[in-house]
C-alpha cells in the first residue's frame, strides 16, 4: 500500500484510540500536565505516572515510551515537542524531530500503528498550519521509507484542526503529483 493510503486523519480523542501506541505531547518532566498530556494519564491510571518516574525526564525534540496500562493502546510514546518562540530557535527541527524518534521508537519495539496528537500546537503555542506542514511531510517519508509501519493516524482534537490537516495532505499530494 503506498504511504498515502497508510495514513489517516481524524477527529477525535486520541485515548480512545486501539493501536499499538499513542503519542504524547508530553512536557519535560514526563510526569503528566495538562491537555493530551493530563487526558492520557487520566485515562491510563496512576501506573503510568509511576513508570515515567524512571525515566528521568526526556529532552526536547525526543521520545521516550512506556506500557498503555488502562488505556486501548499497547504503549505510550512521549514527546516533547518545543515551545514556539518566534520560530528563531529551531522551533521547526525540534518538531521535525519529535516525529521523526516517536516511529523510530515504535519500529524499535516492532510495533506497526501508531497514532499522534498535534504536537506542541496547543499550550505550547506552535502555528497549526506550519504543524501541520511538518508533521504530514515527516509522517508521509517515514511512510515511504518503512513498510514495516502499516499505519499512522493523525488525531486532530477540534474540527478545525482536522480541516487544516486534510487541506495540507491534498497540497501536498498535488505537490507530489506535479512533480
Ligand atoms: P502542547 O503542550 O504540546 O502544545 P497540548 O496538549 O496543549 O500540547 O496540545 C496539543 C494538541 O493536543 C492540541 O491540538 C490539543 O487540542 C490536542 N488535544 C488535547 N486533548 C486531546 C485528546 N484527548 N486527544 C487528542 N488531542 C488532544
């Protein structure tokens, strides 16, 4: 199956979601926040929290997984993506990065579907559109360049989120084309 039919946009809330790991756009600590962050230890119990304690925290721009616990999903991979700032501190990399080490993790651990939230797009104050153009660009070459991931779903939280998703994906697809 190509890449594009491998990857799926939809709205939702991503702890309800049955894959093999759900991404977190987690804070430094690793030891829960608000957002997604607070949403997936809410619904994972209070194990969750206890694991990341051993994980002494994580950098900017990695990621780190665990077990699921409560949740549908196997595991939880957190990232955390940067703080927007005028985009003059390698706002973009950064990100580029959170995307890129969440699917190396996951193959790592031979895991094959993986479901990621809008990264740093929401406390943290990063342009959706830009997100976006981002985050599909990485998703849809990590896609291309491992068949070994059969599927990656984007999980937009508002509609709004979700229209500017399937609006990039078709730019980008007619980029591919005229190419
Ligand atoms: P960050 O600090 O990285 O900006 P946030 O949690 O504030 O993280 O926001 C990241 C994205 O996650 C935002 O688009 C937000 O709307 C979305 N979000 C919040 N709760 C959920 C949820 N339960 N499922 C999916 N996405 C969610």
């Amino acid at each position: 199956m190509s890449a594009e039919n491998r990857l799926q946009i939809i709205q939702g809330d991503i702890c309800q979601l049955d894959v093999d790991a759900i991404v977190n756009a987690a804070n430094s600590s690793l030891l829960g926040g608000g957002g997604v962050d607070g949403a997936i230890h809410r619904a994972a119990g209070p194990e969750l929290v206890n694991e990341c304690r051993d994980l002494h925290g994580c950098k900017t721009g990695n990621a780190k997984i665990t077990a699921g616990y409560n949740l549908p999903a196997r595991h939880v991979i957190h990232t955390v993506g940067p703080v927007w700032d005028g985009g003059v501190y390698d706002e973009d990399a950064l990100l580029l990065s959170c995307y890129r080490r969440s699917c190396e993790l996951m193959r790592e651990h031979q895991l094959s579907s993986i479901a990621f939230p809008c990264v740093s797009t929401g406390i943290y104050g990063f342009p959706i559109e830009r997100a976006c153009r981002i985050a599909l660009g990485e998703l849809l070459a990590q896609l291309s360049a491992h068949a070994s991931i059969e599927r990656i779903i984007c999980c937009c939280f508002s509609r709004y989120d979700h229209e500017i998703y399937d609006r990039t994906l078709e730019e980008l697809r007619d980029n591919n084309a005229a190419e």
